[in-house]
C-alpha cells in the first residue's frame, strides 16, 4: 500500500509543479492545492499504514505492542490542513483583487512595468 501512495504522491507533486510553473494565475491556485494535499499525503504515507492499534502502552508492559498506528503524523498533518487552508484563502483574495484591478491573468504580464492603461477596468 505503501508503494502505491509513494507513487501517487510523486504524481500529485509532479502535477503541482507543472501547475505552478504555468503563467495563469488560476491554475497557479491549483498548483498549491494540489501542493497541499499532496504533502498532506507524503506526512500519512510516512507514519506507516499500520491497522495496528492505538499507541497506547498496556498495563503490566513497559513497551507498546510491535505493531501500532503513529499518532504524531496525523497531528501534523491536522495542523498542515489548516495551514493549508490559510494559505490557500490568502491566495484566492490576491488573485481576486489582481483579477479586480486588471483583466490579465498571465502573471508574466502583471510584472511589465509598461501595461496598455486600456486593459484596466474603470
């Protein structure tokens, strides 16, 4: 299981690069969703996927047993989530307040000091 999840993070990463690298600001968004989730995917894969039991360790042992779930990547991947979230909730309002102030979506356009003013809502 763990050999399918690596092969599906590697494809969620490869896909966020390509989007990311891409001018368009939307798919930029994509890109780091895509980002997001899919270290959110690598952290999961990391702690094992183990139907084992809680990390608990029994009365009368002093070790928990062989097999058990990892509690801290799910943690980390609950705060990862939200800071996701963060991000990409920043993001939309950059894109909708450059997409307010301008038509142009082509981020290489955006940074040209000598824009046509007529491509400027009024």
């Amino acid at each position: 299981m763990e050999i399918l999840l690596a092969f599906v993070v590697g494809g969620l990463f490869a896909a966020s690069v390509y989007l990311i690298l891409r001018r368009n600001l939307v798919r930029l968004i994509i890109g780091i969703v895509l980002l997001s989730n899919a270290v959110n995917l690598l952290i999961f894969t990391m702690g094992r996927m183990t139907r084992g039991e809680p990390g608990f360790i029994p009365v009368g042992q002093e070790l928990p047993p062989e097999v058990i779930a990892n509690p801290l990547s799910q943690a980390l991947i609950l705060t990862a989530i939200v800071i996701g979230f963060g991000l990409l909730a920043f993001t939309l309002v950059l894109v909708y307040r450059t997409n307010k102030d301008s038509i142009l979506v082509d981020s290489d356009d955006l940074r040209d000091e000598e824009i046509d003013p007529s491509v400027y809502h009024k």
